[in-house]
C-alpha cells in the first residue's frame, strides 16, 4: 500500500491508522474493531471506505460493493452483514430472525433494519481515486442496487409521500442514545425494566448484558435502555420488518433530522452517479428526491434542527449533533449559515476538542458515554464538510485540524472522545476512526 506523505511528526500516527485497518480487514469487509463490533455495520464500511481510497482503491471499492450482499429482496440494506465468525455479538442473528422473513441476495445473515445512506458518498468519493473508465464499471456494478436502497427507503419509509423517512429503531440513525432517541424509546421499556429503573436498580442488570465485556458500562448505553432496544428490536420482529405492520405496534417511529440530512446527500450524489454511466433516475424517485429537500425545514424552528415523532407530529426538542447535519446537506438557507457555524463553535458543542455530540450544558451530558456528550470523527468529518461547501473555509479547516489533533494527543484511534479533555473511550482500535484520520492526512481530497 502507498499512502501520501504527512508532516514527520504526524507519520507514526498514519502508520497506526493504517494498522488498525489492516488489523480489522476480513478480506472483503472490515469489521469496526476486532472485539465489540466484530461484524459489518453499513455506515461503517462507507466512512472505512472513504480512508481506504488512499490506500487501495480497489479495495476500497470492494468495501462498498460488499454492502449489496446484504440487500433484501425489497431493496433495503440492513445496518449489519454478520461474518463468518465465532466472536460472540450480542445483537447477533439469533435476535433478529431475518432468514424466517427473506433472505439476503449473497446468502449472508443480517439485521432487520437500516443505517444512515453513506454508500454514494464513499462511492463518489472513491471514485474521483479512479480513471474514468475505472470510476464507470464501478458505477455501473453499485448503481441498481443503490437505486433499489434508495427507493426502499421512500417505498416502505415514506409511505405517506411527505418526503421525509422514518426510522423505527435508534440503531438506525448510527447514533443509539442521544437524548432524542431515549426520550421516545424509554416509555416502551419492558415492564421489569421500568420497575427497576423506578427502584434505581439499572445496576443489577448489568450482569445480564455482554456488550460491555471491552469496554466499562459508563461508556455505554445504560442497561435499561438496551434492554428497551432488544424488546423493540421483538416487535419489528413480530411485524416481520414491514413497516405497515410496524405503524400498528408500540415500536416508536421517528423522522431523524441526521438520518434525513445525510439521505438529501446521498441522493445528490445518486443524481450524479446516474448521470455518469447515462442512467435516469426515475421520476418518481426524482419527485421525493426534491420532496425532502423541502421538507426538512420543518424540523427546524428558529434556525435549530430536530427530530420529529412520525405518529404525534410532535419534535422532540433535544439539540444534538444530529440538529447541525443540515449543513453537511447544505440546506441551511445561506442567511442562518453562520448562525449555526456560531454555535457549533461555541463553547457549549466545542469546549475545546471537536463538536460534543450533546452540549455540555445539557442535563444528559456525559462527556465519556456513547452519544450523549463524546466527540465522533465521522461527525466532525461531515460537519467540516458541509462547511467547506458553504464556502466557510476557516471553520472547515479548524474543525479538521483539531480532530486530528484530538487523535494525536491520544495516539490511538478510540471510537470516541471526551470533548473536555480528549480522552479516548468505547472501542481503541476503532476502524472509522482510522480511516477518517487517513482521508483528514490526506488533505480531504
């Protein structure tokens, strides 16, 4: 592998970046780290890929096109492809079921449900690595099954042609326990749950759990609320993963302000790989297409982004990092750009290392818990992004310079990081992380 040069002193840095990547590489998929998450996470493998380009481009593209062997039949690619392997996960196929309701156009095993559509942007991104004769067969080999993703995602999610989808599990929206998520999932929590969160007993059923052998309980998500997902990931089951039947069950739905941003995106780039190889996205497609990128400013009052309860229309009024994703969807209108460069500069979300996934302030804010207050590379990343093509260079630039800097204090790629004193915690050999770093070396391009 070649990689292109970096100042001296931040070489080493690159090399363990490159290490951990190698290290998590299964062949045709990289796992996010070799312990906790020992399968394939979709959003995962784009952020992955998006680092691995200036590694490998090929193997870069086998990243992405790995992801359609996970496709169902109706189109949606679920959030995990499990690997052949015997490291235990404890959301593994036995919770889902999904071979009882289809099966996988590669024959693997997989969740019932989705993640944030990164595919074009690493796809576009791994592209511009490419010749163009190169960046077309790629193209032509990815573009009917992300066609098909993208319209699942409005077929079976949209299903009143408001433009806006709706998830129907916080593992959906990459981002498990912001305060949004655990404000509409904690009223359905199993009834021993709420009856031992009332007797302040969360802690007695830690010794039930296994998802935090690595890494300490406080880092993640609290027992009660695990729990809470495991109960609705049995609803989804029970409604066979069909969102019809899904509406008619306890299971909360959500309109997820990052989820939708990223998705206005991700069809931009669909436009544009479409365009490449000659295809023509259809109409109707192109219609919802235009239908979200209008809709979204009703999630926004006085210039703040949220999510909204698909069933009660109501917001859940929580600022997270998921509010400030409009800007990597550029839909901001220009005069409130700066408004809300402002306040993710600020010392509420930027206390001094990156962009806080809760504010500081917040009274769920914890600096070293999972989303509810850590700092995230790929968060950073999309945010500087959106940045630049708003043309706010200087905050672009900050942003990126200070999440490398926040990486090489620690010197290791952790999952996540406080943002008040940069310490590394979740996973430590953690492959988005890596990758992310790679692509920030590299300059971005």
């Amino acid at each position: 592998m070649s990689v292109p040069s970096v100042p001296a002193e931040l070489a080493k840095l690159r090399e363990t970046a490159v290490s951990v990547l190698r290290g998590n590489d299964l062949g045709d998929i990289t796992r996010p780290s070799p312990t906790l998450y020992p399968h394939q996470w979709l959003w995962d493998s784009c952020f992955i890929a998006i680092g691995l380009r200036h590694l490998d481009t090929e193997r870069a593209a086998a990243e992405i096109l790995s992801l359609l062997r996970g496709q169902w039949p109706n189109g949606m690619i679920p959030h995990v492809i499990f690997a052949e392997t015997t490291d235990f996960y404890h959301a593994g196929p036995q919770r889902w079921r999904c071979d009882r309701v289809t099966a996988t156009a590669g024959g693997v095993q997989s969740t019932g449900v989705t993640q944030p559509p990164m595919i074009a942007e690493a796809a576009v991104r791994i592209g511009t690595m490419m010749s163009s004769s190169a960046r077309g067969g790629f193209y032509r080999r990815l573009y009917p099954g992300l066609l098909r993703f993208h319209q699942w995602l409005y077929d079976e999610r949209d299903p009143d042609d408001e433009g806006l989808v709706s998830l129907v599990h916080s593992w959906e929206s990459g981002m498990d326990n912001t305060p949004t998520w655990m404000e509409i999932t904690r009223p359905v929590a199993p009834l021993g749950v709420r009856v031992l969160r009332r007797l302040n007993g969360d802690d007695a059923l830690d010794a039930l759990r296994r998802d935090s052998k690595e890494v300490p309980p406080d880092e993640r998500l609290t027992s009660g609320d695990l729990f809470t997902l495991y109960r609705i990931v049995r609803e989804l089951r029970r409604a066979h993963y069909n969102f019809r039947e899904i509406r008619r069950t306890i299971v909360p739905l959500v309109q997820d302000v990052a989820f939708n941003a990223i998705l206005i995106r991700a069809n931009e780039h669909l436009t544009a790989i479409a365009a490449e190889i000659g295809a023509v996205v259809p109409a109707r497609l192109a219609r919802s297409m235009r239908r979200t990128r209008e809709a979204i400013a009703e999630l926004a009052v006085d210039g703040v982004y949220y999510s909204r309860d698909f069933r009660t229309r109501t917001l859940l009024r929580h600022e997270t990092i998921a509010g400030l994703l409009p800007l990597y969807a550029g839909v901001v209108p220009e005069e409130n750009v700066d408004e809300m460069a402002k306040r993710l500069a600020s010392p509420r979300y930027w206390s001094r290392f990156g962009v806080a996934s809760v504010p500081v302030d917040d009274p769920s804010f914890l600096p070293r818990c999972y989303w509810q207050g850590p700092v995230w590379v790929n968060m950073n990343w999309l945010i500087a992004d959106g940045l630049e093509r708003y043309g706010r260079l200087d905050a672009a630039d900050n942003l990126r310079s200070n999440t490398i800097d926040v990486i090489a204090a620690s010197g290791a790629m952790y999952e996540y990081y406080s943002p008040l004193d940069g310490s590394g915690a979740g996973s430590n050999r953690f492959s988005w992380t890596a990758a992310l770093l790679i692509d920030l070396l590299a300059g971005n391009r």
